[in-house]
C-alpha cells in the first residue's frame, strides 16, 4: 500500500490532486490517508513522527512523504528504502530518524523529472509519480545518493512534536527509552504517568505511552493543550520519581 504522511491537511486540492496521480498509475494499490495535519513547515518533529509510524509498515509499502517548507529550492529529492519499506520525499531531515535506525538502509536521489513541473507543486508532479512507480517495483529514473544527515538531533527529541484533535501532545520521546517509572516535566507541572486514561482522574494530567509507541501528554475527559498551555516544540524532561 502506498501511505500519505504530509503537512497538507484535508482542505483544498492538495491531498486529492496528489492521489488523483496515485490512482490513475496504480489503481490496484491500495492508498491510505495515514497522517495529513503534522505541524506545517516543520520536517524536524515530522521526522520523528514518520519513524514512530513507519514501525508498522510491512516490507513492500511505500511512504508518499511531503513536509516541504523548500519546494523549488536546490535541495534534492529522495528515496530511501529500510528493509523494503519504501520513503519518497524531500532531502530536508524528513527521513533523518528512519535512517538513524537501520543502519542498512539505502538512499537514492531522484533524477527523473516530468515533462511539467510545478516549482511549488513537487508532490502531486514528482513524488507521487516516484511513489506510485516503487509500488510496482520500477526504480528507474534514481541513483546512489548520500542525503545531507543531521547528526545534531537526539536519538529521541524531548519536545511536544504533535498536538492531537483532543488536545493530546506526543513527544518525540520512545517508552523504552525513558523507563517507565518516571515523572514527566512540562510547562512547570510534574506529571506520573498512567496506563490507561481510565487510571486517571477526570481532569488529571498524565503522561502514558500511546499507540504509536511514544510518551504522550494528555488530560482525562480535557486538553493537555489548552490546560498546560502546550504548543509544537515545548520541552520536556523525564525525571526520577
């Protein structure tokens, strides 16, 4: 299946233009609308959520990635495959924390480019196109290519990278690297954690591992967001209890 991880929201025609390509070349593949409201203009945080997400992915899909604040600039146009999970997008740190780990993983820049070409468009002309290709296993139109790294992002980012319709903010932060014991700090409040929302109480803040396998903030029956005043970006700390 091929998934949609962009910046796009559901508005406007951007979101369907795109797929109106990946249909029209590979009807039979299924597309999912996998996450469509990651913070605009912001690959750093995006990067994080794509390699929490892409865990699922089964060898064979394709991940349509387009978090592209320099569409129409220099910066280059990627592929990249981790043990036959396919990603097409932006070299602009998108694929940064998927690359981290596996070390296996191998990159190709994309040269092939289309007879039209909109300079603010490169999702709908080229990325889908690329996308909609690699699920029918053709990798033409690519070479070798070593993407710009960002060695200065931690392994787990400890900033709120995601606020959910509930008012819920995911931290780039995995469980498994924390420990589970721990006192979460944010906006100067200490938060234990909980495993489940019905642990808390309604309208206490907690912090719990959410599906996708990362430290999440959130309130029982409210919005950690507006309670907390949380916004992309804001820090957290994990400490002892």
């Amino acid at each position: 299946m091929i998934h949609l991880f962009t910046d796009f929201g559901l508005e406007g025609p951007y979101l369907g233009e795109m797929e109106a390509v990946l249909r029209r070349i590979v009807p039979e593949v299924p597309v999912v609308r996998l996450m469509n409201d990651v913070p605009p203009f912001s690959p750093r945080p995006a990067a994080y959520l794509l390699a929490a997400l892409a865990e699922r992915f089964a060898p064979g899909d394709v991940a349509l990635c387009v978090v592209d604040p320099g569409v129409g600039t220099e910066r280059r146009a990627l592929v990249v495959d981790c043990a036959g999970r396919w990603f097409v997008g932006p070299d602009n740190g998108l694929f940064e924390i998927v690359l981290r780990r596996d070390a296996a993983a191998r990159c190709w820049e994309i040269v092939w480019r289309p007879e039209r070409l909109s300079a603010s468009f490169h999702g709908r002309d080229l990325f889908a196109p690329v996308a909609a290709r690699l699920a029918q296993g053709d990798v033409a139109g690519l070479r070798s290519f070593s993407p710009m790294r960002r060695t200065e992002w931690p392994d787990d980012l400890p900033e709120v990278i995601y606020l959910d319709r509930y008012g819920n903010a995911w931290t780039g932060m995995r469980a498994q690297m924390v420990g589970g014991d721990g006192v979460l700090v944010v906006a100067g409040r200490r938060l234990g954690r909980r495993t489940t929302f019905g642990e808390a109480a309604p309208g206490e803040a907690f912090w719990y591992v959410n599906s996708a396998g990362l430290v999440e903030i959130a309130v029982r029956e409210g919005s950690a967001a507006d309670r907390l005043g949380l916004a992309i970006g804001a820090p957290v700390e994990m400490v002892a209890p």
